[in-house]
C-alpha cells in the first residue's frame, strides 16, 4: 500500500501518521516522489480496514499495491530509479560498464587490466575475491589480499569496486573494501544473505538465479528494499536451458519485462550469460539496444591461461572494440554511458 502525502503536509502531521502505522506494525519506507511524500506500508494490510487512513492530517490519497513485490514495483515508484553513488549514475538514461577478471589472480594482472578497461571507459572494476565455484578443489580467491588490491587498483584509476559477498559473516569486511556488493546467482534466495545486505545500506547487486523466474527474482530484490536498502542493481546473467551449446541462455527479453513491473536499474552479464567468448560482443551490443542500463564483462590480458571463466572472457583489444561498439548503440536508444 502507499500512501500520498499532500504537498503542504507538515513534520508534525508526518511524524504522527508515521508513528500510527508503526503501532499498526508496519513497517513504513517514505520517499519523494514529483514534490510530493510518499509512505510505502509493508505488512499485513487487514489490519486497516476499519482505519481510515485517507482521513489522516496530510494524506491526500491512498494506494494499493496489487503485486507480491511491494518496494521495488513500478507500482510502489512509476519513476526509474536513478542510483547515484560515488558521482557514478545508473538507470533511467544512464548505463554504465562493470569490467575485470572473473577472480582476482594476482596485483600486476588486476592493475594491468584495470588500466585498459578505464581507459576504453568501464567505471567500475569488477573482480573475486572469494569465488563460488562447482568443485571444491577449484581456485576460490584470494580472499582479504584480493580485496586490497580491487581498492587499490579502483583507487589508482578513478573506478568504483565490485566484488561478490557469500557469506552474510563477510559483510563488514567486504563491506570495507568495496562499493558495490554482489550477489551472486547461486545465493539469489539465500534470505538471511539478502537482509544482512538489506541492512547494511551497501549499494548492491542482485544476479538473477539459474533456474529463477522474474517474479522470484523481484521476490529476492525485495527482501533487501524491505530491510531499508534501495539502492539494488538487478542484474540478467542467464538462465539454465536445455540446449548445451551456451552456458546459460541470456534472456534480454527480462530486460524490458522487468523494466515494466519494476523501478529499479537493469544490468546484463553477457559473460556468464553466454560461456562463450565469441557471443560476448553481439550480446553486450543486443543488450544496450534492449534499453540495459549497464554491462558487466570479464576481462583478462590472457584468456587462455586464466584461473577461472577463461572461456568467457575477453581480452582488452577487444574490450576496447565492444565499449565503441556500445556508446554507439546506447546513443540512439537515448542512453548514456557513464564515464
């Protein structure tokens, strides 16, 4: 349910109505909204139906929000979400281009690669630290030194850093270190992951779940609007199919589905959405045509010898030709890439 505020409401009939809702039980998220205060309820809404909220002090109409997904519908906010943080902007007409290794592997690789994706115009350096992987016998990160070097690298070159989180007991130390805290798709519904995130007001970033549909997917994104956190990334990094020949299926039809139901910003990740090199280049350009609002590309001076999602990655020469590529394309979807 929201609730609108007339433009002339006063502290005191806000604060007041605020502390009604509360001893209702709800929990209540206020914005701004067109000049005018805007209250977001959540809880359970059967509770209201002998109170007349529309006769409240300040209240100028009330709202029902029909979808599961309260906070972060379209329903909650017609508007897009503009993220802003650090001077970087994301959603609405600004996209903007997420670039690095799959794992950090050591400091002269990251630095090396931080230097030439900057330089063909990524703005935030992405990298693992601690990294999911299928076998357990596979390289997992470099841990707390990788993370060192992901702020040193960003802190050099002008970049934001982002870097997935696993474990909510990791938060604080993640947390000190990055910019944007990623959420990986094996950990889409892992909820006591996604309220520790929610709670820690970390911008962050959502990847969609291997075998999610977009409505989960909204589902898990609201856990961490609910927790107080609005400042979340929805990221399209593939889905399982049926067909082997790519690792994942990319599906940019979500891009604008979710756009419709949801205000919140839309990344793709044609890496790990394709597993395969030779698609990264026409999926990147598709995808800012599709109306993303950002990228995220592995990057990796030497594919071949990588220590994770080689097969994925691309080299700087090439990243270079894609971000030429994408400028164009974003321009004449009235899209701007943030660099």
């Amino acid at each position: 349910m929201i609730i609108v505020l007339k433009k002339d409401v006063n502290q005191a009939d806000l604060q007041f109505l605020v502390e009604k809702l509360e001893s209702y039980g709800f929990k209540t998220h206020i914005y701004e909204n067109e000049g005018k205060t805007v209250i977001g309820l959540v809880g359970d809404e059967s509770v209201l139906r002998d109170k007349p909220l529309s006769s409240f002090p300040g209240v100028e109409k009330v709202v029902p929000v029909f979808k599961p997904f309260k906070l972060v519908s379209s329903e909650f906010k017609k508007e897009e979400s503009v993220l802003n943080i650090k001077g970087i902007k994301i959603g609405g007409r600004h996209s903007v281009v997420m670039a690095g290794p799959c794992s950090v592997e050591n400091r002269d690789m990251l630095f090396d690669v931080a230097s030439r994706v900057y330089a063909s115009g990524a703005r935030i350096l992405r990298g693992g630290a601690f990294k999911p992987r299928t076998s357990p016998y596979a390289f997992q990160g470099l841990g707390e030194e990788g993370l060192k070097y992901l702020r040193q690298a960003a802190d050099q070159f002008g970049m934001l850093v982002i870097t997935e989180l696993m474990d909510p007991r990791d938060i604080e130390l993640v947390g000190k270190y990055a910019d944007i805290i990623q959420i990986g798709a094996r950990n889409m519904q892992n909820f006591r992951l996604l309220k520790e995130v929610g709670k820690s007001g970390i911008p962050c970033m959502l990847k969609r779940g291997l075998c999610a549909t977009i409505k989960e997917f909204l589902m898990a994104a609201e856990y961490i609007a609910s927790e107080g956190n609005y400042n979340v990334i929805l990221c399209e990094r593939g889905i399982r199919s049926f067909d082997s020949e790519t690792r994942n299926l990319l599906d940019l039809s979500a891009v604008p589905v979710i756009k419709g139901m949801c205000h919140l910003p839309v990344v793709v990740d044609p890496s790990h959405g394709t597993g395969r090199r030779d698609c990264i280049l026409p999926m990147a350009q598709a995808a800012i045509a599709a109306g993303a609002d950002g990228l995220m590309i592995e990057v990796h001076p030497k594919p071949s010898e990588a220590m994770s999602d080689g097969d994925q990655s691309i080299t700087p020469d090439e990243f270079d030709i894609l971000m030429k590529r994408v400028k164009i394309i974003a321009a004449t979807v009235e899209k701007h890439i943030e660099e």
